[in-house]
C-alpha cells in the first residue's frame, strides 16, 4: 500500500505540505478479512507523519537516514533499523532528503491492537512471553544486530504471504523480538503511559494527547483537556499522571519540545516562527525551555548534522551498516 503522488505535485511540495503539519491521531483501518495491517510507503508520503493511534507498531527502515521522534525523543535512524512502538506514542520518520528527492519504499510497517493480541494469547498460551514485550513498548524500542535483521526478514515475508501463513510471520516476529538479548535492544524514551492501564487512567491520557495534538501552536489549558475527559482537573490531573509518568503540563513542554525538534531539522522556517508554530509566542522563554530540554539552543540545534543531534535518553545505537540482502534472498539463511 503506498501514497500515490498527483501529477502536479512534485516532491519537494510534498516534502513541504506533510512536514509542515501538526502531529495528528492517525486512524488505522485494514482489510475485514485482515487481523492486522501491513503496508509499505515510500516518503515523504500523506501517512508518513508525526502521528500517534491506540494500535502497537513494528516499524522497519530499509533506506535512507534521518531523524526519528519517538515519544519525547529524537534520535538518528538508518537502514536495517526495527523498532516497536507502544499504542498512543507520538512517533515519526524523518528522512534527510535533498531537492526533490523521494525515498522509494522506505519503510515497512506492521500494525496490531492490544485486544487482537490478547484474544489470540488467551488460546494461544504459547504467545504469552510476548506480552512482556509489549508492556515495555511504551518506552519505544530499537532493536539492533542479529534481532534486528531476522526480524526484518519475517516483516518482509508478511508481506509475501498469504492466509494462516501470513499470520505466522506475525507471531515469528513478535517471538523474535520478545527473545532479544539485552546488548540488541535500547528502550529510547521514558515511559508514555502504562500500556496496561485501563478505565479512568486510559481515558485521561487519550483524551489528554487529543487535545495537546489538536491545539499544539495555540494556548493549551488543562480546564479544557479535563472536560474532554468528563473528568474535574483534580481528578484529569491524578489520572493523567498516574498512566502517563509526566504531569500534564509536562507532557505538552515535551511534545512542543519534540516539534521543534522536528520543524528545525526538516524545515527552514525561521527560530522566531518555530517558536510561534509550537505554542511558544515569547522566543526568550522558547529558548530558555529548549535549552533546557535538549542542553542546546535551537539555532545550534539546526546547525548540527543529523548524527550529531543530541538524543536524549537514546543511547548511541550502531545503525549505519547496510541492512541485510531482500529477504527473498536471504530467506533460506534466516531460520524463521
């Protein structure tokens, strides 16, 4: 499945038109006779954005470089690199491109909800040690070395299969990752929310990231982001903290933090209108509190090569060796 460009739109406007944009709640649909949801695209493309939705997300890079948002963090990505992505984690893809340059099947993508997974673990005991893994998913995680390329075979050979095959490629994968050595995977950010969090606390932080996406350039008030949740902001305030680890207004510091982020390195806006585009109307304090939170200005920021960005939390992951041959190829010598 792939964005198909229009025959007036060239790609530097593509570029252009889907960086500019906001972070959003992505809906994910797929086929009634599908489980789960496995695509491909090419970027930039209308789906490859920063974005977050309920569901969990395997996400492989096959080319290019770039810089990765993965909940309150940025971090360098290269090809051959796997990551899993918890549900309601902002997260986004940012290929280094030149004029004009589009990246042709770029990424690889395997989407599956929570519920699908559980009512396939309460027959299916054999997949419980999986569930480990994804309860850690909300940190976001890198997966390097050997996982790393197994596990970008079976992601490949989703896509090539068909039928209760096809389903196994899916549970090889998740088996894949949820044996991983401690030296092949690096959790990238701290805690979003507890994915096993449910009733109120669920409710708070998915109304509450709603309600930061949506009005992320403008003023945010907590008053607001509590009615949305039918909740009084006492009440907002406990569960929000209590799922998502950060108080509300830290949450919206950190996603603004991580826009601006993500506006300095893929645009060529001005500081001053980076500022105003992430909430920040005063650019004293839009410095002051990036500073704070990435131990640079933003004007330094910009002018840092994309391995040299500082990553946060992100420990430095080898990422620029190439990925492994097509999985067509390498099938036979990956045991999957």
């Amino acid at each position: 499945m792939k964005a198909l460009p229009t025959d007036e739109t060239r790609p530097v406007a593509m570029a252009a038109r889907f960086l500019e944009r906001p972070a959003t709640r992505e809906v994910i649909r797929h086929l009634p006779s599908e489980s789960f949801r496995w695509l491909e695209h090419d970027y930039p493309s209308e789906i490859a954005r920063w974005n977050y939705h309920p569901e969990y997300e395997l996400h492989l890079i096959r080319h290019g470089t770039g810089s990765y948002i993965i909940g309150d963090q940025v971090g360098p990505f290269g090809p051959g690199q796997v990551a899993l992505i918890g549900p309601g984690v902002p997260h986004d893809w940012m290929s280094d491109l030149q004029t004009d340059e589009v990246v042709y099947n770029r990424d690889v993508v395997l989407q599956f909800t929570g519920e699908w997974f559980e009512r396939c673990a309460s027959t299916l005991p054999e997949l419980n040690p999986v569930r480990a893994l994804l309860e850690s998913s909300g940190r976001g995680i890198i997966f390097t070395g050997s996982t790393a390329a197994r596990a970008a075979a079976e992601l490949e050979l989703i896509g090539t299969a068909q039928g209760a095959r096809k389903v196994s490629y899916v549970f090889a994968v998740l088996a894949t990752l949820a044996e991983a050595p401690v030296d092949e995977k690096a959790f990238v950010a701290r805690e979003w929310f507890s994915t096993a969090g449910q009733g109120d606390g669920r409710l708070a932080v998915e109304a509450g990231l709603a309600y930061i996406f949506d009005n992320l350039s403008t003023r945010i008030r907590m008053s607001d982001a509590a009615r949305l949740a039918h909740m009084s902001e006492p009440t907002f305030s406990k569960y929000f903290k209590k799922s998502s680890g950060l108080t509300f207004s830290a949450m919206v510091k950190k996603l603004r933090i991580a826009n601006a982020c993500r506006l300095l390195a893929q645009t060529d806006d001005s500081i001053a209108s980076v500022s105003l585009g992430v909430g920040y109307s005063n650019l004293a304090n839009f410095n002051r509190q990036f500073h704070t939170e990435v131990g640079m200005t933003p004007s330094r920021y910009r002018r840092l090569d994309t391995a040299e960005r500082p990553a946060g939390q992100t420990p430095s992951l080898d990422l620029k060796t190439q990925r492994p041959p097509s999985v067509l190829e390498s099938t036979a010598g990956i045991p999957v």
